[in-house]
C-alpha cells in the first residue's frame, strides 16, 4: 500500500508539514524547528525506503488522481530521481537539524516563517525531481525559488541585495526554461517527459527542438550555477544566514543539475543532443572553466562562506563535467559527486556557521590558533571534509573524483583529465590556508607562542549533525562501491 | 598459524595507539610509553611474517572493496616485508631517541609531535603492504598528510614555507599518481602488484607506455627525490631533527624508492622495461640526480641541508640500481634501502644530538667538537665513511652489487657516476671529521655528551651499519631476502 | 518577405518583447526597472503559449452553448491556457517577492540605484 504511494507521500510530508508549521508555529513559536526537522526527518526515512523498494521492484510511476499521462500529471520515481531524492532529504534533515541554534541566533521571532518557508522549498526540490511532466516541473522550479530568494534574503544587511540579483537572474532562467519547454510542445504536442522521448528523434533537425534544447540549458544553468550564469551565487550565500546557506547550498544547484540530467540523459538522449552540434561537449567546456575559476576565485576570498561559495561553483563543475562525458563511469563518478559534495558541503557550512555562531563572525584572516582548543569537534569535522573536499583516500571526494578520471580516460579526454588534477591542487591550496590559520601560529603577525584557549565548542544540536555528516564521509569512502555499483546499474545507455 | 590478519594489525597499531598518546597528553612518561609499547608491538608483529617472506611466502587480506573490482587488500610479499622490517625496527630506536630529543630541546605540542609520528608508520607500514596501487595511494596519501604536521613542527614561517612546499610537491605528485594508476587500471583493467608487470597481456604503443612511465617517474619521483623534483627534501629540513632521522631518511623517503620498486618490478615489469627502453631513462634522471646532489652538498654549511643533499643522492643509488634492470643490480638496490636507512639515520641522531647538546647547526661551528662528544662524534664516522662506500660497513656492501649490477649489464656509465660519487661523499662528510677531530674548538667548556636516551640509539644505529656491513645475514636475512626478490622479478615474465 | 512578417505577427511581438525584457534585466542600473524588465519577460513567453494555442476559425476555450464539446477544431487549445494561467499567477508571486525584497533594500540602503548600492555595500 505504501510503497505504491511512496512519491506523493514524501512530497505530501511537505506540505503538511509547511501547515503544521504555522498552525503551531502561532501557538508555540519554538515548535517551528522540530516540526521541521520531524517533517525532514520523515521525508528523508520514507526516501530511504523509497530507494530500497526501487531497488528491490523498480520504477514507480505514480498518477495524481488516477488520471494516466498524458492527461494526468504524474510523478516518475525511477533510479535517478529516487537518488536525488535520497540525497535532498537526508542532507536538508541534518541541515535542518542543525540549524536550530543558529536560528535563535540570527533571525530570533521568525523561526515560524523561516521553517515554513524551508518545507516549501523543499517540497518544490522534491517535486522538481519526482515529476514526470515538463511544465509541472516549471511550476515546481518557481516554487522552490520564490521560497528560497526568501531565505535568502533573511541574513546580513545585504542579503536582501543578494537575493534579488538572484530572483532577477533565477526568474529569467526559469521563464528560458518555460520558452524552451514550449517549443518542445508545439513540435510534439505533449509535456510528458516519458512521451516525449520517443517523438523528439522524428524532429531532431528542427529548429524548435534544438532552440527548445539551448533555452533549457541555459535556463536551468543559471540554476545550476553553471559558469558563467553563476554571478548570483557568491553573494547570495555569503550575505544569507548561515542556517540558509547550509540548507540551500548542498542541495540547491543539484537539483538542477538534476533537471540537466533528466533532459540530456532521458528525454533527448546523448545522440540526439549532439545531432546538430556537440552540445555535451561544450556543456563539459563550460564545466571545466566553471570548476577552475571556482577554485581560483576560491583562493582569492577571506570570508570563509564566500570561499566556500565559490568553491560550490568549481564542485558543481566536476557533476556537469561527469554529465558532459556521457559514460558510465562518468555518470556514476557525477552522481557519487553529487552525494559527497552535499555532505561535505552541508558539513563546511556548517562549521562556518559554528564559528559564526560562536565567534560572531568567519573571516579566515581572524581566524587563530586558539580555535584548535575551543572548537575541537568543528575543527575535527572541518578536517575531515577539506581533505574530502581536496580528494584525498579514504575519504569521499577521492572516490567520485577517481571515477570522474577514469570516465575522462574513456572518452580519451585529456583536458578534462588535467582539469580535474589541476583544480585538486587548487582546492589544497586554499583549504589548507585555512588549516594554517587554525591550527598554527602566525608568524607573519610576529606570533610567538600558541595561543590557548577553554573549550567552548557549540552545544550538541549543532554539533552532533556536523559530526555525524563528517564521519559519513568516511563511511561513504568505503561503502563508494556499493554505491558505485547501483549507480552504473542506473545508467540510462 | 594463520598469519593472515597480521599484515592488518602491523598497520593499525600505531594508529590505536594515536587515542592513547593523545589521551594522556597532560602525563608525558605515560604518553611516550605507549609510542614505545605501540613501536615494539608493530616490529614484532612485522617479525612473525619474516620467516614466512624468507620462504618466499606471502600474506594476503582481502578487506573491503574500495571500488568496484578494486579492493582495499594488504600483501606482505617478500619487498614489504623488507620494507616494513626496517621502517618499524628503526621506530624503535627513534622513538627513544625522539623523547630524548624533545624534551632537550623543549618542543612545543609534543602530543601532536607523537601522535602524527604513530600515524607516519601506520601509513608507511600500510605502503609495504599494500597489494595493489588503490591501497598505495590511500597510504601514500596517508603519509603526506601525517607528515605534515611534523615538517611544520615549530610553526616559524621557515617551517610554514617549508610545509607549504611539502605539499606542494606532494599532494601533485600524489594526483600524478591517481591519473597514473587511473590510466593502467583503464588499459589492464587491474591494478595488483604482480611480479613481472601488468602489460604483459596488452600490447600499447611506445609514446602511450612513455606517458604513463613519466607519470609515474613524476608521482614517485618527489618522493623519491630525483631531481628535478627533489626541492620539497631540503626545505622540509626544518622539521625537528628525529622527524628529518626517520621520516627524511627512512619512512617517506624509502617510501618513494620504494614505490620505484614497486612500479618498475610488479606495475611494469623488468621485461616491459626493458623493451619499451624506459629504463634507461630511469638510468640518465638518478645518474644525473646522484652528481648534482653531491656537488650541491658542497655547497651546504647546515649540516642537515648537507645531510639532506647526501639523501637526495644516496636514494638515487638505489634507483639506478633498479634501473639497471639486472638481478645484481636490483638485489644492491634493495640492500642500499636498509644500508643507507641505518647509516643516515645514525648521522641524523648526530646532528640533533650536537643540536640539543650544543645549539650548533652549521658545519662551521663543529670545530673540535669530537673532544666533548666522542661517541656521537664516533658514530658519525661510521656513518660517513659508508656512506661513502667504505669497508666494512655496509654502504660498501650494497655499492659493490650496484657496480656488479651495471658490469652484468654491461653498463659502464653507472660504475663511473658510482666511483665519482664515492669520491665526492667523501669529500664532503671528511671536512666535516676534520674539523670535529682536529680543529681546535671554542666556548665548549662545560658541555658533555648528549642524553643517553639519544646516545645509545646513536650507538646502536651506528653498529648495526657495521654489522650489516660485516655479516649482511644478521638477524633479519635481509641479504637473502633482496637475492630472492630480485630472483623473483626476473624469473616471473619468461614463462 | 513581407508576408513572413506579418504572418508571424505574434512570434515577432513575442521575440521583440523578449529582447526588451532581457535588456531591461542587463542593462538597466534601476532595479525597478529591472523587475519591470523581469514582467516583460515574463509576458513574452505567456504570449508565446497562448499563440501556439491558436486555430484558424477557431474560438476562444469558453464553453459555448452553440458549440458542441466534441467540434474541438472549433475551439482554441485549452491546455495552453490553463498553463498560462498558472504561469502569470508564478509571475505575480515573484514580482510580489521582488517587490518585498526591493522594499527591504530601500529600507537599509535608501537607494534603489545599482551603482550606488554597491558602493553602500562594500
């Protein structure tokens, strides 16, 4: 019985759970979080199970209504998506989860409408990847982008600034992305991604089809913060507060790498993408400048958000890379990256937002060695996912970017190859700047004992999700081939 | 006896051992004794798998899948065996020397001293018996990470340069190493070390099999030290002076010579070596590697850049000795490992002894100093006169299978480099003896010997160089063990 | 040539409005004029769902007593206006949001200009 309505339970704990919110949440405004972390925490137990039962019996196709596509909507819940799925909602539990001190610090007397806010975004990144249908799949995009300027906007005093730059640039991505979606309907007549397969190989010289193919690209590669649409993602996560910025920054641009996937992979088809101009190809381009630029312009920051910003840039290169290389390893490489880079991003963020909530700011160049005694559980959790962050074994990041390598090898493509090498290097560069600054003296400033200092770490609730995600990294590591293994079996070719 | 899980154990012992030593940091007798129980623990169970290695045996554990069809495996064969003797035997002597060493010279943060020393030969451990280059890497990895801390110790900006450089020249080489293996493992499908090579099924072209070696060479190479690529080794001589004895001398260092090994003799193959000409290559880098550091040694008036020098040019002894692609060749390069790890270690132990005691860094102000530490100073003199190749210590030993190597292979411009390096060794370790000996010093009234917990790992490094030298069997087998390796890469190709 | 034109009246009134929204969005330093930019765009691609929408003789998806349900040639194509509707209701929330947001930023900066904003940010 469940398991038959497993997609629309999962994105239904949202919306209850975005009404709940507020009906308790005027009552009682300190129920607003655990609500919330109940309601992801549900969400994200039922898409574990999920992704089981799809492993055990298949694709679920599931009809709003019993009304059947092309009529109905309807949500796919195949290999993909149920990944993602996965993914989303155990990272945003823990996000959610750790966002509770954070709350009280930043916005206090708003946690009802932040927690609300967050349900329906979710259940628009939910809908977004469960749906079947293109246009549903438009509306599902605005949802979650209407909620998320507004978590955006709560935050520093430019965050408003932020988040309208990005409404402005994330709003024209999207009505791209409804243009394109319409030129595909005028051609084929129908917005079910499934039934639109099949008919797009009799139009594949069209001009409608190959415009329709760009405009979505480029509508949701602004989404993706896919370079160079990526402008609006710097600000946005530096000046939001630190609890936005950790639920948004893990998970946000995945899912539009998503809707990449969703569009090269399955409705076109790599060939037929390629039929008229080797649009993977160049996508993996942009990819490879992204990741490049990400990472230098990584090393130029001293807010440690922002770095950590910029670094997003470059780590969401290496999936669309992955996605450009078309071959298994290179799909399983990008969907193992796109599991590791939430964790570990969750967890970065995280850590910044323990020092912000702790030190009242997280600016490396303030940072000191004192840091090692008064948070060594944030510090420890920050090793633990840079080195991830760099790719170093056993850990996470090694594992995806291994795969990543050897999907290079097969295609014989030795610029991505030495991209990917290079931009390591790039990522030692500036974490292990920041390791300096935490754990050593500094000279440079004439320091010339350790500094010592109380312990003084943050309080369980929010150390315990940072933790938990850090050690995952290493479970992760060495569960990669089982993983690995389920995610080859999902390829599409 | 089911051995199978001792490889396991040898490695994680020290990395057990982390929680403890970093538990009883406040209680600093309590801390060292569990590095020392931990460095005793491993070379015993490091020793149980010899008799089975002098057999010719090895151990394998399968562990966990790390990738598909690419498993976290450990293998003592005879090679890591050898290696792991050697690297967990001188632990012992280094960590006594260590707690001598920093609690004369009043080290700050010596729990992360120690700890990071116990995960260095966990990882080093883990690299000798690593059965395939996925479990290399993670090791390998392992090792420039644990270093880290150690080469940063002080943390004055030297040091923090000096680290920075480190990884630098690490972390490429370590991502080299990736996309090395990430190459072989798409055009074998496998990455086992295996005697004798993984090509030998697949037939690739010349300029294909040329990229992959260089990777490589550029990979192990920094490790190594063959120059080009051996900057990070003198900058990292800021490090504590035990850190450059164990870690410069023996663990990271004999870590890449080692990975030479492993990539000529089991990812290669002699045979394959030999065909595509890569060894010659490999020949010009560590001939040209073992003159250039010799005169650059010269140059060095602190005595542990000099030390470092002579270290960059006696590991390229032991890669030109594989490079040689001849069972004598191989068998003296192999012996040069552990000659060259005693000898330099003792001259290490010296230099921070002579730190500690006297506070003298630079060669010019050794004048004399053998009147106030004679032993010290006496088993220096061991230590350079083998290495400089001079009976009956065993420098000489190793260096007359190199020259039998290269006259085997009828080589003669490995003899010459060797004769020419010889001489230069020594001229430049002999100013060193004379100023200490005959030089009259100054302002050393007062001062003794160094502590004895620095002395006799001193004297005991010093006299097994000499016993090695003089019965190259001793204890170990070490001499048999390298014959039968060497054996065994070069039987293993011809069917 | 003309008749290319005037035949694909609605598609050039949509790609023109399109270009006016999207250099509104770059080009304008006022972030009004921006949003305003943003609601052109918007209205572009409605009007190009609801011409795609269009039939010769065809009247407008109302239920007409005189027109049996089943003559659907006799109707425009219902879908794309539902959509649509959807859509414009997508595109007044989010000048609604835009709106908010803009209100916030003049209540710190006291500035709508884009110039001047940055220079009060950093």
């Amino acid at each position: 019985m469940i398991e038959t309505h497993l997609p629309a339970l999962i994105a239904l704990t949202f919306v209850l759970f975005s009404i709940l919110i507020p009906a308790f949440g005027l009552w009682r405004r300190e129920l607003s979080q655990p609500l919330a972390v109940i309601g992801s925490g549900l969400a994200g137990g039922l898409s574990i199970y999920g992704f089981i039962e799809y492993l055990n019996h298949g694709a679920i196709r599931y009809s709003f209504g019993g009304w059947e596509p092309p009529v109905g909507i309807e949500f796919v819940y195949d290999g993909l998506s149920g990944f993602f799925v996965m993914v989303i909602n155990v990272v945003a539990f823990f996000s959610i989860w750790h966002s509770g001190g954070i709350a009280k610090r930043e916005f206090p007397g708003k946690e009802m409408p932040y927690y609300a806010l967050a349900m329906l975004m979710l259940l628009g990144f939910n809908g977004i990847v469960m749906t079947g249908d293109l246009f549903n799949l438009f509306v599902f995009l605005e949802i979650s982008s209407l909620a998320g300027y507004a978590l955006i906007a709560i935050g520093d005093r430019p965050a408003p600034y932020a988040a309208f730059r990005y409404l402005i640039i994330g709003t024209a991505g999207g009505t791209l992305y409804l243009l394109g979606a319409g030129l595909l309907y005028t051609v084929t007549g129908t917005l079910n991604i499934i039934d639109m397969t099949p008919m797009l190989p009799h139009f594949a010289e069209s001009t409608a089809v190959v415009a329709g193919l760009i405009l979505m690209i480029v509508g949701i590669g602004v989404k993706a913060a896919l370079f160079p649409m990526h402008g609006w993602l710097p600000d946005s996560y530096t000046y939001a507060s630190s609890s936005s910025t950790t639920l948004i920054a893990p998970i946000g641009t995945k899912v539009a790498a998503y809707v990449l996937f969703r569009i090269i992979f399955y409705l076109f088809g790599v060939d037929l993408v390629d039929a008229t101009a080797p649009f993977t190809y160049l996508v993996g381009v942009l990819a490879c400048i992204g990741i490049i630029y990400g990472s230098i312009m990584a090393i130029a920051q001293s807010e440690l958000k922002r770095m950590l910003a910029y670094s997003s840039i470059s780590q969401i290169g290496y999936i669309i890379m992955g996605l450009s290389l078309a071959n298994p390893w290179g799909f399983a490489g990008a969907l193992l990256h796109v599991l590791n880079h939430a964790v570990m991003k969750a967890c970065l963020f995280m850590v910044a937002g323990n020092l912000r909530a702790k030190e009242g700011h997280s600016d490396i160049s303030l940072f000191d060695d004192s840091y090692r005694k008064k948070y060594p559980w944030t510090m420890t959790a920050f090793s633990i996912a840079a080195i991830s962050m760099i790719g170093l074994p056993p850990l996470a990041g090694f594992f995806s970017k291994w795969y990543l390598v050897l999907g290079t090898i097969d295609n014989s493509n030795w610029i991505f190859l030495a991209v990917i090498v290079i931009s390591s290097l790039l990522n030692a560069v500036y974490f292990f700047r920041v390791y300096e600054k935490m754990y050593m003296m500094d000279p440079y400033k004439g320091q010339k004992e350790p500094k010592d200092g109380e312990y003084n770490d943050v309080k369980g609730s929010m150390l315990w999700p940072t933790s938990i995600l850090a050690v995952s990294l290493i479970v992760i590591g060495f569960a990669n081939a089982v993983i690995v293994g389920v995610l080859l079996d999902i390829f599409p070719m | 006896m089911d051995l199978s899980l001792v490889p396991l154990f040898a490695i994680l012992i020290s990395l057990i051992a982390v929680v403890p030593i970093m538990l009883s940091s406040e209680k600093p007798n309590l801390r060292e004794f569990w590095t020392i129980l931990a460095a005793l623990i491993k070379f015993g169970l490091v020793l149980t798998l010899l008799p089975g290695a002098l057999e010719g045996k090895s151990v394998e554990l399968h562990i966990v899948d790390l990738a598909p069809g690419l498993p976290l495996a450990l293998k003592a064969d005879p090679m890591g065996v050898f290696f792991a003797v050697i690297a967990s035997g001188l632990w012992i002597f280094t960590s006594f020397y260590s707690i001598g060493y920093v609690r004369g010279a009043g080290e700050m943060k010596q729990t992360r001293y120690f700890a990071s020393f116990a995960v260095c030969l966990s990882a080093t451990i883990g690299i000798a018996f690593s059965a395939n280059l996925l479990t290399f890497i993670l090791f390998y990895e392992m090792l420039t990470l644990a270093t880290y801390p150690l080469v940063i110790h002080n943390e004055k900006q030297e040091a923090i340069e000096g680290g920075r450089k480190y990884l630098a020249f690490t972390l490429t080489a370590g991502l080299l190493l990736v996309a090395a293996s990430a190459l072989v493992y798409s055009y074998t499908g496998t990455l086992d070390f295996t005697p004798g090579g993984l090509f030998t099924e697949v037939d690739l072209p010349q300029h294909v099999m040329l990229i992959i070696f260089v990777l490589f060479l550029a990979a192990v190479g920094v490790k190594a030290g063959i120059m080009p690529i051996h900057g990070w080794l003198p900058a990292a001589m800021v490090a504590p002076t035990p850190v450059s004895a164990l870690l410069h001398a023996v663990a990271v260092v004999k870590s890449g010579v080692f990975a030479v090994i492993r990539v000529v003799g089991y990812v290669f193959g002699v045979d394959v070596m030999a065909g595509y000409g890569l060894g010659e290559i490999l020949i010009v880098f560590a001939g040209f590697t073992i003159i250039v550091a010799s005169l650059l040694a010269f140059a060095q008036d602190n005595l542990k850049r000099r030390l470092a020098y002579s270290t960059v040019g006696h590991l390229s002894y032991i890669v030109l000795g594989v490079a040689m692609l001849t069972p004598l060749g191989m068998t003296g390069g192999i012996m040069h490992i552990a000659a060259h790890a005693t000898m330099k270690i003792t001259l290490f132990f010296c230099a921070g002894a002579i730190y500690v005691n006297l506070h003298r860094t630079e060669i010019s102000n050794l004048n004399g100093i053998a009147k106030v530490m004679p032993w010290t100073m006496g088993a220096f003199t061991i230590g350079s006169l083998g290495l400089a190749g001079i009976p009956p210590i065993n420098g000489f030993f190793s260096k007359w299978y190199l020259a039998m190597g290269s006259l085997e292979g009828d080589m003669l411009v490995p003899i010459f480099i060797l004769v020419l390096s010889g001489l230069l060794n020594a001229g430049y370790f002999f100013p060193i003896l004379h100023r200490a000996y005959f030089k009259k010093g100054e302002g050393l009234e007062g001062y003794g010997e160094a502590s004895p917990l620095m002395v006799v790992p001193i004297m005991i490094t010093a006299t097994l160089s000499v016993l090695f030298g003089l019965f190259p069997n001793l204890f170990f087998g070490f001499f048999d063990l390298a014959v039968d390796i060497s054996t065994s890469l070069f039987n293993s190709g011809a069917p | 040539m003309l008749e290319f034109f005037i035949g694909h009246y609605a598609y050039w009134l949509v790609i023109i409005l399109l270009c006016v929204g999207i250099y509104g969005i770059l080009f304008k330093k006022n972030l009004i004029k921006k949003t305003i930019g943003l609601a052109v765009l918007q209205i572009s691609v409605v009007i190009y769902w609801v011409a795609i929408a269009s039939k010769e003789g065809a009247t407008v998806t109302t239920l007409d007593p005189n027109i049996p349900v089943d003559q659907v040639a006799n109707y425009l194509n219902p879908l794309t206006h539902t959509l649509m509707l959807t859509a414009i209701v997508v595109g007044v929330a989010t000048l609604g949001v835009a709106f908010t947001l803009l209100m916030a930023i003049y209540n710190r900066y006291e500035t709508l200009d884009e110039q001047e904003l940055l220079d009060k940010i950093q």
